[in-house]
C-alpha cells in the first residue's frame, strides 16, 4: 500500500514506521492516523516482522501531536467521536499488537504524540526530546489515552502536575520519572532501538505475544491479569515454538524460533 504521510520499511527483521510529515512536527491528521492503522496492522500480520519501530521523520519531532486545525471547530458530537475512533484505530489498536512495538521518539512528543509514544510497549528517547501533555492549554484533556496511560507510567502525582502544567518535560526527566526506558544521542537513536529489536528477536514470537496480552490484562479494568497470565503460559505448552525453545536448551543450541 503506498502512504502519503508515512513511510513503512522492512529491514532484518524489522518494520520502521516514520511518521513523515516535517513540516507540521509529524501532527497526527486524519489521514496519518489511518495510514499508521494500516501500517502497523500490516507489520503485525507479517510472520518476517519480528519488531515495529515507530519514529517521527526531521531532527526536531517525534509529532507534535493532534493536528489542531482538524479539530478546532469541532462540536461535542465530533469531539466524542475523534477521541473513540482515536483509541480504537491507533492508541488501543498498538497497545494490543502481539508484534513488540517500540517508540523512538526523536524530538517533541506533545499530546497526540507522547499518547502515541505511550500506548507503545517501552519507549526510547534522544537527548533533545521533549514531552508532555499541553491539551488543557488549548481547553480539553487529553483524548487518545493520556489520562489512562501517563499516570500508569509515571504515577498519579507525576501526571496530575504534567497535565495540569501542561509544561514539557526532557528526556533526562522522563528517564527518570520512567516514562522512557533509554536515552541516546539522536544519532543512536535507531541503531540503538534496533539493538534492543535484535535481542527481542533471539526469543519466541508467540511467547512474547503472550507475554503483552498479560502484563496488558493487568491494566485494564475487570480483567483479572494474573488469570491471563495463567492462560498464557498454559497455551504457550501447545506451541512449536515451546518444543523448540526446551529442545533447543536440553540441545545445548541456540532455538530457531518460527512464531508458530
Ligand atoms: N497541529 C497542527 N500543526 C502543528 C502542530 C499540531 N499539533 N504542532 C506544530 N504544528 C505546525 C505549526 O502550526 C507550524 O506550521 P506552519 O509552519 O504551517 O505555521 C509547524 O508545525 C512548525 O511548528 P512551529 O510552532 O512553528 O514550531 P516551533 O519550533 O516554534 O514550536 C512546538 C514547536 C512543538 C512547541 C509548537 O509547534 C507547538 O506548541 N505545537 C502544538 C503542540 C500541542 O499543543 N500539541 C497537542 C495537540 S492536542
């Protein structure tokens, strides 16, 4: 499928997903969020994707968040709406890949991107990013996860003051507040992430997809997480890759995992 406001490529492994759109700091309009649904769903269906790198294209932003001038004279009715087919294209749709997806985030990551960043499954930072959550500035909160998701990262007291400041944060704080696990130069950045890809590579695609049904099912509402937990493991027992990995070990080899 040719994209207009992202690029998609394959490489070892690898899907890089950049959101291509410098000139506006990669906002998220419309059409980039429907492309990045049809990207991700792409390389999450794609047995040779092992790892979904999400960045933002330029030295200066990750995305900037929201394209405002999409949503400025929106009503109730189509401000409900932008947010519910937000979450249910993109931020919940990454969230709930079994594919590791992991953000580098290059550069701002303010609203719409930081939510982005968030609902990917760890996140990398260069030295120059800078995040945070300006909504209440422009006179709403944040709509695609933000109030969900920030304080599960950072802790209640942590996201009640980036939210309620709307202030940025660097990437040195949000290393510290846990909000990113790593932070590299910008030129690390991608060699660095797919370092982090080809360690997640030695291992089994169908275990670690399980693995991120889990830990997610811990976080949402009436699911009990230590259920699925059990549920997973007990379903990891039917898999090739299971008898490949023991094998493997009781081999003294290392395991060529198939995901199946
Ligand atoms: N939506 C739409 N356009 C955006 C955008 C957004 N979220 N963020 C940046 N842009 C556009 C700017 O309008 C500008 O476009 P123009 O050149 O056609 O005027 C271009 O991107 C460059 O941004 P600019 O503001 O000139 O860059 P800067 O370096 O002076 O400031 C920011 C960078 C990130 C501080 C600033 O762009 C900003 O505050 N953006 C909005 C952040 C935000 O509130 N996000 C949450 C949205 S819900």
């Amino acid at each position: 499928m040719d994209f207009n406001t992202i690029i998609s490529e394959f490489k070892n492994g690898i899907t890089t997903i950049t959101i291509n759109r410098p000139t506006k700091l990669n906002a998220l309009n419309k059409e980039t969020i429907k492309e990045l649904h049809y990207a991700f769903k792409a390389a999450d269906t794609d047995s040779k994707t092992r790892v979904i790198l999400v960045t933002g294209s330029g030295e200066k932003a990750f995305v900037a968040g929201a394209d405002i001038s999409e949503f400025s004279s929106f009503d109730v009715k189509e401000g409900l709406k932008l947010a519910a087919k937000g979450h249910k294209t993109l931020f919940d749709f990454v969230e709930n890949l079994s594919t590791p997806v992991i953000a580098a985030v290059n550069g701002f990551a303010l609203g719409g991107g930081l939510e982005l960043a968030m609902a990917c499954h760890f996140r990398v930072a260069s030295t120059n990013a800078k995040m945070g959550l300006p909504e209440v500035s422009l006179g709403v909160i944040p709509g695609y996860g933000g109030t969900q998701r920030l304080p599960q990262l950072v802790g209640k007291g942590r996201a009640m003051e980036m939210i309620m400041t709307a202030g940025m944060i660097t990437a040195d704080q949000a290393l510290d507040y846990g909000l990113v696990n790593h932070v590299v130069t910008q030129e690390e950045l991608i060699p660095f992430c797919e370092g982090i890809a080809k360690k997640i590579m030695n291992n089994s695609p169908k275990a670690i997809g399980e693995a991120i049904k889990s830990i997610n099912a811990g976080f949402k509402s009436g699911v009990n997480g230590y259920k699925k937990e059990i549920k997973g493991f007990g379903k990891c027992f039917g898999t090739e890759d299971f008898t490949e990995g023991t094998t493997a070990f009781l081999e003294k080899r290392k395991a060529n995992f198939t995901g199946n």
